[in-house]
C-alpha cells in the first residue's frame, strides 16, 4: 500500500488535472459546451435510453439534464420520443448529424492528445491508458469506504 505522502501528491495532481480537462474543453465546437457534449458521448456509448437513465449517467439533477438535452435537440443532434413501455418518459437518441458532431469532437481531442503527448513514447500512452483505466475501474466498483478523520 502507498504511504500517506504519495495519496497526498496524487490529490494535488488530480487538482492540477483540471487544466488538461479545461484545455480538452476548449477543443470543443463553441456551439456544444460540455454538458451536452457529455450527452452525445453517452448515447455513443450506451445507445438510446430514458431521460431518467441519462440522468443518473451524468450524475446531475432531471432538470440539469433536461437543459442539457433541449440544447442538443434544438441542434438536431437528437431526438426525442415517447417510451413505449411508459409514456411519461421520453426516450433519447442520436441523430446522424449527432452522430457527425461526435465524431468532431472526438477527431479535435484526439489532436490535442497527439499535440501534447507527441513526445511520449507508445509505452508510457499505453501504460497512462491502462492505468488511467484502473483508477476509473477502482471508483467504478461503488466502493464507499468509511473515511476516518
């Protein structure tokens, strides 16, 4: 296990990892901020699902993601229907130009990763993958351990 200084230095370069995040979020079209590029993200990645599914994948509020889904929808980026199985919900979908902005947005950082990262040899990008996916994986496992003070 780490010694308390090392989880100290990685609280500290998480909090310097919010500038990579915010130059990232610079890449993005000025017509799709954050939130709604999170919404097409995860219909590329889950397929169409309920509002309420969509919610709980962004971890905000109904409303959040309501705002978040009337932006893209005003865009043609997706649709919106009723759910069969309960017609008070609506169900969200891509739509081929969502499908296009996408593969944008993906195409814009993927360069910026090329730019920044250029110098890196394809072990030590293979070794962040690989790590930077464990960490995910070790937050994913809904682990909520006790914090002692």
């Amino acid at each position: 296990m780490a010694e308390t200084a090392q989880y100290e230095e990685l609280v500290r370069q998480f909090s310097a990892f919010g500038a990579v995040k915010r130059e990232m979020g610079r890449t993005l079209p000025s017509d799709c901020p954050s939130g709604s590029a999170a919404v097409l993200t995860l219909l590329v990645r889950h397929g169409e699902m309920r509002m309420s599914k969509l919610a709980e994948l962004l971890a905000v509020d109904m409303s959040v993601t309501s705002r978040h889904v009337a932006h893209v929808a005003e865009r043609g980026w997706i649709e919106r229907s009723p759910d069969p199985a309960d017609k008070r919900s609506r169900i969200v979908r891509l739509t081929p130009s969502g499908e296009e902005r996408v593969r944008e947005m993906s195409h814009r950082t993927t360069r910026l990763l090329e730019e920044r990262l250029g110098d890196w040899s394809d072990d030590d990008v293979a070794a962040l993958i690989r790590l930077m996916a464990r960490l995910r994986a070790s937050f994913d496992d809904c682990r909520t351990p006790a914090i002692t003070q």
